[in-house]
C-alpha cells in the first residue's frame, strides 16, 4: 500500500506534508516556512554546524537522539522522526535550559550566530552522556566552528553541565518521551511512501524489496542515504536529483552482525553507529571514523553511501580494500557479490549497474600475525576531506618476511587502488629500511596522482611513501633515516 505523505514531530506539534520537493532541506523549511530561525545557515555544506538540531528516530523500539545538519538533511528523509530545535529547550516560562545556562555562565557566546547549533550538539552529548569526558566533549563539538570564543569556555560550560543534572521532568525530551514514542510508532505504518508534484517526485520505500521494485522502475533516481553528499550536490552544485528514494529509515540496512570472520555491516549503518564496533573489532578504522566529518555527519553518512558514490577521496574504501573486503549488491533479480576493490572500475564508474544497490559489506578482521594501519592526510586533523589516504596490512612471520601484503590509497588516482607493484616489493623480503626504499619507488609506478587544491602530485607521492616509513618506525619500534620532506609541508 502506497501513501502521499510524510508525517513526523517538529518540537511539540505533529506535522505532514503532502507536496514537499526531494530537494528541500530540513534548514530551508524550518526558517523559511515554520520561522524558526535559531538554526542558521553558516556553510550550507555541513562542516560549521551553526545549523543544528537534533533528530530523534525510533531504533528497535528506543527513541534516540542525535545532531544532524539541519543544512543538507532533506525533508523527505525525515518520515517518522521528531525534530528538536533550539526554540523547544528552554521552559514555558523562559527559564533556560541548563545546557543554555551554562553557556551564559561561562560566557561561551560572543556574536551568538554559531551559539545555538552548539548548543543543540551539547544537548545531544547531555542526552546521551552522564559522564562525560573532555575527549568526548571536544568529539561532540568537532563539527561545530567558532570564530570568537576559542572554545575553551564553551568545553568549561558542557563540564559544568555534565554534573548538574536537575528533576529529568524539566527537559522537554524526557518529560515527553512516552508520548513521542507512541506518536512516532503511529507513524511508522509499514506503507511506502511516494509523493510526486510540481515541484518534483520521491518515494520512501517500506522494505528492501519495495526499494528494488522502485529502482527496477526508476533505474536513473538518486538513491539518498545520509544526505552528507547529495546534500552538497543541490546546496553547492545546484544540481537536479528528482526522483529521488529515501533509504535512511530502512532497519533491514542498518544490522551489524560479528562474528569469528569479521563484521558485516548493512549499507544504511551510519559511521556513528559502526563507531562502538570498530573501536572492538578493528581498532585503526575507529580512529580513521573519528576524523571524518564532525558528529552530525558521523550520525548522518553512512559507510555503504561512502563506497557507493565511488569518490575517489573517500575515506573508507582504502581502509577496507586492505583488509579484502567484500561487497553485497542487490536488486530486484537477486544478490550478487564481490571483492571491494573490483567494484571501483573508473573514475565515476563502479560497477553497480542501475537497479543494483549496496546491501551489505563484509570486513574481515585483522588476522594473527597481520599488522593493519590506516593513515590520514588532510589539511585539518579533523572534519576535513582527505588529501590522500593510505591503508596498509601485512602479515610478517617470526623471521621478519613479509608474507603478504595488502596496500591501498584514496586520492591517488582516480578509484581508490591497491599498490599492487609496491606490495610485490614487499612480498617474500624481510620488512626493513631496504625492502621499504625500494617499496617507496614502487609507488611511482602504482600511481600517478593528480594536483588540486589540497596537494600537489608530488606532495601526494611523498607523502604515500613516507606513511611506508611511518608502518616501519610503529612495527619495527625504531626510528627511521627514510622519512623525506617535500617544501611546502610534511607528513
């Protein structure tokens, strides 16, 4: 059964809306047709966060919370979930929030335009965190920016927060939580959705096998998962995506399964929630999640988006190619399945043919004897994208050979690659300062990367040879002379 329209919880009131476009953002609808205008515009990317809010959505019958940017999340991914903004915190009569109070006590606003998006992201830290530490309060505020207070008061103000907690009927979350829980298990009533006018067409299938029979019958849609690089595609490139199909709210894609062999994760699995799993499993993915993007694209982008759209700067496929990942495709015809590093052919070409989508993803896990690491290159620690990324695993034996080796890098060439005569280089030597000098010439001939404005090629080139020296330096436990610099910056 069909419906034409979305209905969810804005603050206290239900909402549904019958003639919405695919390319409306959560932002534009908030300030332009509800007047809400703590959220701002600040980036229209989001990497500043001045326009966060919070979304809460039912998982296996729990109401959870958590920040989102309002700026590149569309309307239509939004069926079935409550929106907090910042005009819900405070009391009926004024009386602040406390994690607004301490702002103002520790004087962690100046101009006030960035304010309420960090906030809405220290609540959602309060909600979720009792205890929190400065580590996870510096992560909670990652993808917020602020150009006036340093951020010193603003970390003060979230400590203090975190120890003063009074009745929990005060907040207008817990106190209301029963009651959205019911309104929002209402509105799931397992009927795809598909709203088509005007101003364009989209649908939010009820299942997987709804979602194929709509791709089957709509090859050319654009398929949107976490809205974290769509969303950029209609704020920054004005692109046109109509139609378009919603997947976010699809349980069946968003399982986590563990077991002897490694993780299988469904491609709706958002990094946030693959997070607790890979700090167990897979320690180096963890700290690589870590520094994509800021917590509201954590909670939004998912990792089977990431492989799919098939940049060649993303951040996942290097990491996962190293470890022989494998890749699940589905479509109304059936499963196919295959190694990772197969699926990228070209430059904006995988191979995923039109009424094929990502299913699952499995990751194997480090075996005894291997030494898996992924590095980082990017002009900021953190929430930026990377200028190369480079994955490495190797198996050394008690002699010090390398019996194996699986080497990747992601903006190197125009698909996420292994460095298949580097790991030649490698195999059958002994893993030392001779064997990684002739390795680090290899990769010339590996790749032949390309200069933009994050780096430049021979930048790219020097910097992937060096993180070779860098797995040496960690494995071996001693310094290095291989290291080399290149004017203009180092590794």
């Amino acid at each position: 059964m069909n419906s034409d329209k979305i209905t969810f919880v804005l603050n206290g009131e239900d909402v549904t809306l019958t003639d919405v476009s695919p390319r409306l953002t959560l932002l534009d609808w908030l300030r332009l047709e509800r007047r809400l205008t703590g959220s701002k515009e600040g980036c229209a990317e989001g990497d500043c966060g001045a326009c966060s809010v919070l979304v809460g959505r039912l998982k296996a019958g729990h109401l959870a919370y958590e920040s989102v940017n309002a700026c590149i999340r569309f309307m239509g991914s939004l069926h079935a979930t409550h929106i907090v903004t910042i005009e819900h915190l405070a009391a009926e009569d004024g009386t602040l929030h406390p994690v607004q109070q301490a702002i103002v006590d520790f004087h962690g606003s100046q101009c006030g335009f960035c304010t309420p998006g960090i906030v809405m992201s220290l609540y959602g830290l309060w909600l979720s965190d009792e205890n929190p530490d400065r580590s996870a309060i510096e992560r909670s505020l990652q993808g917020n920016l602020c150009r006036c207070t340093g951020y010193e008061p603003i970390v003060k103000a979230a400590e203090t927060v975190a120890r003063a907690r009074p009745d929990a009927l005060f907040d207008p979350l817990e106190k209301a939580r029963a009651d959205i829980t019911k309104r929002l298990a209402q509105m799931v009533n397992g009927n795809t959705i598909h709203i088509q006018g005007d101003r364009g067409e989209f649908f939010v299938p009820a299942t997987p096998a709804d979602f194929a029979d709509i791709l089957a019958a709509n090859p050319h849609a654009t398929i949107v998962a976490g809205c974290t690089d769509v969303g950029l595609w209609v704020t920054k490139q004005m692109r046109e995506i109509n139609p378009v199909i919603f997947i976010n709210h699809l349980a069946a894609l968003q399982t986590i399964q563990v077991d002897e062999n490694g993780v299988t994760l469904g491609a709706g699995v958002t990094y946030g929630e693959a997070l607790p799993i890979f700090e167990k499993t897979h320690p180096a993915i963890a700290r690589l999640v870590n520094r994509i993007g800021g917590e509201q694209v954590r909670n939004m982008g998912t990792i089977g988006g990431n492989i799919a759209n098939g940049s060649p700067i993303g951040d996942m496929p290097p990491a996962l190619i190293a470890l022989g990942a494998t890749v699940q495709l589905r479509s109304r015809e059936g499963i196919r399945t295959m190694p990772l590093e197969s699926f990228f052919i070209e430059y904006g070409r995988q191979d995923r043919e039109r009424h094929e989508f990502v299913e699952t993803i499995f990751i194997p896990l480090v075996k005894p004897g291997e030494h898996y690491a992924v590095y980082k290159i990017s002009k900021r620690r953190d929430e930026d994208i990377s200028a190369l990324c480079g994955a490495f695993c190797l198996s050394v034996d008690a002699a010090g050979i390398v019996t194996s080796a699986r080497i990747a890098f992601g903006g190197m060439a125009g698909t996420p690659k292994r460095a298949a005569n580097c790991e030649a280089c490698l195999t059958g030597k002994p893993f030392n300062e001779a064997a990684v000098a002739v390795a680090q010439e290899a990769l010339g001939t590996d790749y032949a990367p390309l200069t933009d404005w994050r780096a430049s090629a021979d930048y790219r080139l020097q910097a992937a040879r060096n993180l070779l020296t860098r797995l040496l330096v960690e494995i071996s436990g001693q310094p290095s002379e291989l290291v080399r610099f290149q004017t203009g910056g180092r590794t």
